[in-house]
C-alpha cells in the first residue's frame, strides 16, 4: 500500500484523535452506536494497535464517565442503552483491556436488562414493528454471548434461559413482516441472518435445541423463496445460511438455495457497488470488510476496500465545522470505525478487534 497514502490519512487520524479527545464529554451522548462507549472501544483498540500510552489512558477516561453516568432510566438496546453498554464492557473485560470478572461487574446491569426483557410494555406483541424486534433480537444476543461465560452460577444461568426462551417465543408469536430485506447493506438492520445467527448461537448452547431445529424448519418457507436484491445482503444471508445449515446438518432445500446465492456473489462488484459516502461499519464498506474476514476471503479485497474509502468525498467535507464532525465521529456510524477499519487495514494486522467480534455474534 501506497506509503504516501498511508501518510495522508494518519493525518486525518491523528487530527480526528485530536478533537475527540478534546471535547466536551457532556456534549456526547452515552451510547455504543453513536456515543461514548463507541469512542471507549475506538481508543482501547487505537491503544492496540499503536501502543500510544495517552489513548490509553483517554480510552480510561471515557470508561469511568459512561459508568458515572449510567442512571435508572437509561433504554435497554444495543444502539443507545444499557445492552451496547454492556456488550461493550464485557468485549474488554474478555479481551483483558480491563480488569476484572464480568459475573461481578456486568451483575447489576444484567438484572436491569432480565427485568425491562421480562416486564417492559415496550415489548409487548401487540406494540410491536421491526424497530423493536431488532432491537429484541440485540439483547437477545447479548445474553447469549453472557452464556458463554463458563462461570456463571447455575441459578444465573437458568434465569437467563429462561428469559431467552420466553422472548424467542415472542418473536415467533409477532404478526408483522420481519422478514423483508432492507434497502440497504446493514450489519445491525436485516432481520432474517440477524435472527438465523442467533437461533445458531442458542442452538450452540444446548438448552433449547428441539424448539431452536423447529424453529428453523419453520424458517424454511421464508428464506428458500426470497432472494435479497441488495448483492451485499446476499452475502450476508449466504453466510448465516450456511454456518446453521452446517450446525442442523443440511436443513432440506438449503444447500441448492446456498449454492444459487453463492453463484451471484461478485464481491468487487458489490464493493464498486456501495455509495461513494457509504463507508460506514452499520451500513457501508467498513462493515463489508468485517463480513469478508468473517467469511475468510477479505485478504483478496482489503486493498479494493481500502481504496474506494480513500476516495470517498467524505474527506472533502472533513472537519469543516464542529457541528459536522460531532454529528460523525460514532463507532458504527460515523468516523472512528471508519479510521478504525483504515488502521486495520493499513498495518495488514491480523488482529481480531471489536468488530470481528460484533459481526460474528449478529451475522
């Protein structure tokens, strides 16, 4: 890769850093997605990846003031609340970023999220739409990826459980279309693989196996006859498609459904293919990177990747005011999980950083 290049955008990385650290923390919100907690990963992983001390050390700061200022009516999702919060914290306690047991830490939080999932009118059948179905599905996710914790005590983890199969039982008891392919490339947004990829992971933990192989049975008459228009999504559902169909052992009808969606996969076109602005992890070309490691064929790609992200007309506008920046700086988003995946890509790093594990937990 072009050394120059390299050059040009450690700048625009160095200058982003720069004003993030420097900024009213007030002024942010609190969130994963678009806010604090996001620039909290962005840092620690930055840290990584550099071993500059003083992202560390801000990537502390941000830590300690999303904790102090988590309240009693703070949301419960992944996007704005609790849940991303704690996916979040429980990635860098995994990953020895921070220190401690997340059975201790995460305690408190858990019971607040068990609670709203159990009682919460916000996810009642009847005031149910997509929106809140995807946002079930995170927490959802979340407390599976608690599961896999081996050291959870026995009572905590049949509470849990309990809680996933009560809300599994709700989503399959929703009347609405979940099943309609969003306009867009979305890691966060396309119903089908988000909740084939969850069905997979409850499948994997062996509580609830004869209802997860009916379940899926059941899912067969949606996906085999839908064939996503959007070409990034239909990598997306190829690849959630398979890893269950390998789990349940070759569900009838998949494999030639696998094989013809395989079959009109281009991925430097779908690649040439994204908007000039849309470089984004949610829905834009960072988090295509992300779904080709997942799938193992991104070395092929990165620098095609990389290339058509240096050429977007995002950089053109770049700082041009606070507002705008403030409005983009979000670890989903906006620019650091785009600088993120930049760094990334630019060290040729192997390293398995949030993202990798964000994208293999929801597709």
């Amino acid at each position: 890769m072009d050394k120059q290049i390299n050059k040009d955008f450690q700048e625009h990385i160095d200058i982003f850093n720069q004003w993030a650290m420097n900024i009213d923390l007030m002024r942010i919100p609190i969130g994963l997605y678009h806010g604090k907690m996001g620039l909290c990963i962005y840092f620690y992983e930055l840290a990584k990846l550099t071993s500059e001390k003083k992202y560390q050390l801000f990537a502390e700061k941000l830590l300690d003031n999303v904790i102090n200022n988590i309240d009693e009516n703070i949301m419960i999702d992944p996007e704005n609340g609790l849940t991303g919060i704690c996916m979040a914290i429980n990635y860098l306690l995994e990953k020895k970023y921070i220190a401690g047991n997340p059975n201790y830490v995460l305690k408190d939080f858990d019971d607040k999220i068990i609670q709203s999932l159990l009682f919460n009118p916000i996810f009642d059948i009847k005031n149910t739409n997509l929106s809140t179905i995807n946002a079930l599905l995170g927490n959802l996710v979340y407390l599976t990826i608690r599961l896999q914790n081996t050291k959870l005590s026995k009572d905590e983890r049949h509470i849990i459980q309990g809680v996933i199969i009560e809300n599994i039982n709700k989503i399959e008891s929703y009347e609405i279309e979940k099943f309609t392919e969003p306009t867009f490339f979305s890691v966060t947004e396309y119903f089908t693989p988000l909740y084939l990829q969850l069905l997979k992971q409850i499948y994997q933990l062996h509580f609830y196996d004869y209802k997860i192989e009916k379940i899926v049975k059941g899912l067969s008459s949606h996906i085999l006859y839908r064939y996503p228009l959007n070409k990034a999504n239909r990598l997306l559902l190829c690849s959630t498609m398979s890893a269950m169909n390998t789990n349940l052992k070759n569900i009838k009808g998949w494999d030639e459904h696998i094989d013809l969606l395989q079959h009109h996969i281009d991925v430097t076109q779908i690649i040439q293919e994204f908007r000039n602005k849309n470089i984004s992890f949610f829905n834009g070309l960072s988090g295509f990177y992300y779904l080709l490691r997942k799938t193992g064929c991104y070395n092929e790609y990165k620098n095609l990747v990389f290339e058509k992200i240096r050429c977007s007309e995002v950089w053109y506008q770049l700082f041009e005011n606070d507002n705008t920046t403030k409005a983009s700086f979000g670890l989903y988003g906006g620019l650091s999980g785009v600088f993120l995946t930049l760094m990334h890509i630019m060290q040729h790093s192997e390293l398995e950083i949030f993202f990798d594990h964000i994208i293999n937990q929801y597709v």
